[in-house]
C-alpha cells in the first residue's frame, strides 16, 4: 500500500472511532465547552478548511514541484513526520494557534448542521485523495510544500499531518464534558 493511501486510510479509520466513541447529538455539537473553545461542529469545520486548503495549495503547486521531483524520484526521501502541534506546546507551553485562513466563522450553526459538516469534511478529504491519486510515492516523497512552521513537508508527510492533526483535535475535543 502507498505511504499516502496508508495515511489515507489512517485518518478515516480515525475520525470514524472519534465519531462513534463521541456519539454528539446534534445539539451538542454546536455547545461550547468554554467560551473560549470551538464546539465540535467549529472543531470539524476547522479539519475542513485545512484539508480545503491543503487540496488548493496541491493544485497550484504540486503541478510546478512535479517536474523537478520526478527527476528526483530515485533518491531517498522522508515518509514519516513528528507531531508539530505537541511539539510546539512542549517548546511554547501553550497550542499552536489557528491561522486565521483555518478559523471557523462565527454563525455556523445557524448555517449548517451538524451532519453537513461532517459531510463537507469527508467529501473535501475525498477530493483531495483523488488528487494526489496519481502520484507515486517516490515522486510525492519529493514535493516539498513551502511551509516552514511543518518543516516543509512532502506529499505525504502532509497527508500523515492531517491525521495528527485530526487525532490532536479529537483528543482535546474528548477531554471536555459533553455526556
């Protein structure tokens, strides 16, 4: 199985525990822990809008990178990366704040449910799987996206990010009283 069909996999198997294990009523997804915290339904939203971003940014750039990766492609390259969200709050003592492109807007609730959110989260991480599709593992290895905060990560380490950074959100979603 390829590095980014097995991180693939991984991140649905995930969200599918994290769904199920949760069991939120529709009510409850959109209830506030802390005024200060995303509901869960903001919380799933905000998984949506960076795997949004990450399938525009592969349109643009993995088409320009591609070229160059491929003449690359017999090289070594990386497939694994740390946890950047649990590093950072070890090396800040606090999270890692959201851009403000991956802020959830204010008013969701009043716009979608509970289930439509859901729903745009799995068909965007589709697409974005369709996207990189065609791509071999030791091409994706070497399309390194621009982005210094992740250490400027392959294909496929992005991929395996998403699900870090899925799990790191449902971990902390856990945490808080919603039975």
């Amino acid at each position: 199985m390829r590095g980014i069909d097995k991180h693939f996999q991984s991140l649905e198997e995930e969200r599918a525990y994290f769904y199920q294990d949760m069991g939120i009523s529709p009510e409850e997804a959109w209830r506030k822990p802390r005024p200060e915290k995303w509901s869960v339904g903001e919380t799933v939203y905000h998984l949506y809008l960076l795997a949004r971003l990450l399938r525009m940014a592969s349109s643009i750039y993995i088409p320009i990178a591609y070229p160059v990766a491929y003449l690359k492609r017999k090289k070594a390259y990386i497939s694994t990366i740390q946890d950047i969200y649990k590093n950072y709050r070890l090396d800040n003592g606090k999270p890692m704040p959201a851009p403000s492109v991956l802020v959830p807007p204010s008013g969701l609730a009043e716009k979608y449910n509970f289930t439509e959110i859901q729903n745009l989260l799995d068909v965007e991480t589709g697409r974005l799987k369709r996207k990189l599709a065609h791509i071999p593992d030791d091409i994706a290895g070497h399309i390194r996206f621009p982005d210094p905060i992740a250490n400027y990560p392959n294909v496929i380490q992005s991929v395996q990010l998403l699900g870090i950074h899925e799990k790191h959100h449902f971990t902390i979603v856990k945490g808080y009283e919603y039975r």
